[in-house]
C-alpha cells in the first residue's frame, strides 16, 4: 500500500501518521521526491481502514498495491484448492455437473428428477428447499421438509445434495446437507458468511447479482477468515442493460477468478440468462473459458414449476447436454466426476 500525503503536510502531522502505522506492525519507507512525498508500507495492510487513511490530515491519496483478501488469494497459495465431497474432488483438473430443480416441491417430483439426472451423469444433486424470491407472494420452497425430500433422494441414488440457506439461524436443518449454498442475494450477508466459516462444510457461494470480482473474493475470504477453506466460487451472472436477458454471464469472470483465487469455479447458466435454450451454448463457454463444473436447473415439467421453469431443461435436453459436456470435457483433458 502505498500513501501519497499532502504537499505542505507539516512533519508533525506525518511523524504521528507513522507512528499510528508502525502501530500496526507495518514497516514504512519514506521517498521524497520534488512534488510529492510517498509512504510506501510493507507487511499485512489487509486490515487497514483506506477511508479512514484518506481522512486523515496529513493524507492527499491511498493506493493500494495488493490485493485486500489473503486467504483466497493465489498470490500465497499458488496450488489449486481441490475440496474433497462426497467421494468426488471438486477443482482444477476435475468437472462436476450440478443437477436439479430450482425449488424441491414434492417427493414424486423430486425423485423423478434426481434418479434422471444421475442417469445423465450429473454427480450432485440440487434443490432449493428455502426460496429468496423476489415477491413475497411467490412460492418460498418447502423449507425443512424441502431438506428432508433432499436426503431421502441422496439416500435412494446417492447423490450428494447441495441447497440454499438464507440465515444463520438455519444451519440446525443443515446438519446433513453435503454443500451448503450462499445464493447471489446473500453473497454480502456477512452474519451468514461469519457463521459458515465457522463450520466444516464446502460452501457454494454465488456471485452477487451486482458485484465485482474483488468483492465475491472478499465474500470467500469472511468464509475462510473463519477457518473454513472449503469454498466453491459460482459465476451465475450479473446484472446489465441488456433487457432481453435475465443476468448477462460473465465469462470473463472465470480466467481472471482462476488466476486471482486458487479456489474451484463453477458456473450456473441456467440463472445467467434465465432462458431455457441458452444453457447449451453458455455451458460450452463456460467449460472453454476454464469452469471447474456447472450447476444446471432441470425439471420433470418445466412449464408447470413453481420457480424458474423458463430456465430449466426437461430430462431429455439434460440428457443431450451431458453427452455434449462430456465430449467437451475429454477435449480439455478434465476427468468427468
Ligand atoms: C438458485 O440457485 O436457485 C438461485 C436462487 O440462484 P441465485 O442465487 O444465483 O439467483
Ligand atoms: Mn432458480
């Protein structure tokens, strides 16, 4: 991190200033120059207030040099994490195809399409059981009893699950869920993000509907801060100008994730584009801009699910997708599942 302070700033004001960053273990070079004086700090700036730096008297500028999150950062982990669930290891060099509906709505429902997508080759199951919709009127999930329809289904093909939570004070019903989601309107839900890095279980965080790449980082680093290591980055679209679709997919977020972050990446095109026909082309993107998996909504009946039908495949375009995902796979020299 580097301060630039004011042209005229009395030494006073600067001895205090360094003496406040010493404080914090930080060593500082100072370089005069003609027109401005810089203060160059070396060691761990991560929990350094800039506007705070900014405020101060003395201080004309702040730039930062590094990145703010440590954690997630490749800069001091250069391996690809590789999170070990259910039998399967999620990242580089692997490719998982999360699978399901968007909301679980009943048993039959739910069987029908956990046993097809495991048919597919899909090597996790999803389902949302509690539902962020937009309008308190929409179907909020089968809550609790959702979660049990999950277990039952990975019980009967041995799918491990991944599904929504919304709240701290849900992680009580969890207990049993393999992969616990963060969905993109919690991303910044930092109660939440606190209590999951208090926990052992691989958390699927998506990216906030609006937010950049430096703060999905900073999301997966309040996981990790917390002990927990297990995340899995989802790119699932960001909101832009264009109308015509529901989220814009983002791929150039996956190259430039894998090269800031030795997380996994996987991507969620069903939510990107919100449009049923646009899974196929944006999964093959996905997968040839570097993705470590993708999580895809399918339904026994899309045009009567009770959330997201326009996205999501019946079991026969599912099944035509795998086979073209596992042809793409073999190219990139990943192994499927
Ligand atoms: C979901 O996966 O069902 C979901 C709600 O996704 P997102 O949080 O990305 O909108
Ligand atoms: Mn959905």
């Amino acid at each position: 991190m580097v301060i630039i302070l004011k042209k005229n700033a009395p030494q006073k004001q600067i001895s205090t200033l360094v003496r406040r960053l010493e404080g914090k273990n930080l060593t500082v070079h100072c370089s005069q120059g003609v027109n401005s004086t810089l203060l160059g700090l070396v060691g761990d700036t991560s929990s350094i207030d800039i506007d705070l730096l900014r405020a101060d008297d003395a201080v004309e500028d702040v730039k930062r040099i590094s990145e703010p999150y440590k954690l997630a950062n490749r800069r001091f982990h250069p391996r690809d994490s590789i999170i070990p669930i259910g039998g399967h290891s999620v990242g580089e060099g692997f490719f998982h195809v999360f699978a399901g509906p968007c909301s679980v709505e009943s048993a039959e429902q739910l069987s029908t399409i956990a046993e097809s997508v495991k048919q597919s080759g899909a090597t996790f199951l999803r389902g949302g059981a509690f539902k962020p919709r937009t309008s308190p009127y929409s179907f909020q999930g089968l809550e609790e009893d959702g979660i049990a329809l999950l277990l039952e289904a990975k019980r009967r093909t041995g799918l491990p699950i991944v599904t929504e939570i919304m709240s701290d004070s849900q992680l009580g019903a969890f207990a049993d869920v393999d992969i616990l989601q963060v969905g993109a309107r919690n991303m910044q839900n930092f109660r939440l993000l606190k209590a999951l890095g208090q926990t052992d279980k691989p958390i699927l965080l998506k990216r906030g509907l609006s937010n950049t790449i430096e703060e999905f980082l900073m999301s997966a680093e309040y996981i990790m801060a917390g002990g927990n290591e297990k995340v899995i980055l989802c790119e699932r679209g960001i909101r832009t100008f264009e109308p015509s679709i529901r989220n814009n997919l983002d791929i150039s977020a996956i190259p430039l994730l894998k090269r800031l972050s030795h997380l996994p990446v996987i991507v969620d095109p069903s939510h990107a584009a919100g449009i049923s026909w646009m899974v196929r082309p944006l999964s093959k993107a996905a997968i040839a801009a570097g993705a470590d998996g993708l999580m895809v909504e399918v339904h026994n009946d899309p045009k009567h699910a009770l959330c997201d039908g326009a996205q999501s495949l019946n079991p026969e375009e599912f099944d035509a997708l795998m086979q073209d995902i596992r042809r793409r796979i073999a190219f990139e020299g990943k192994q499927v599942a």
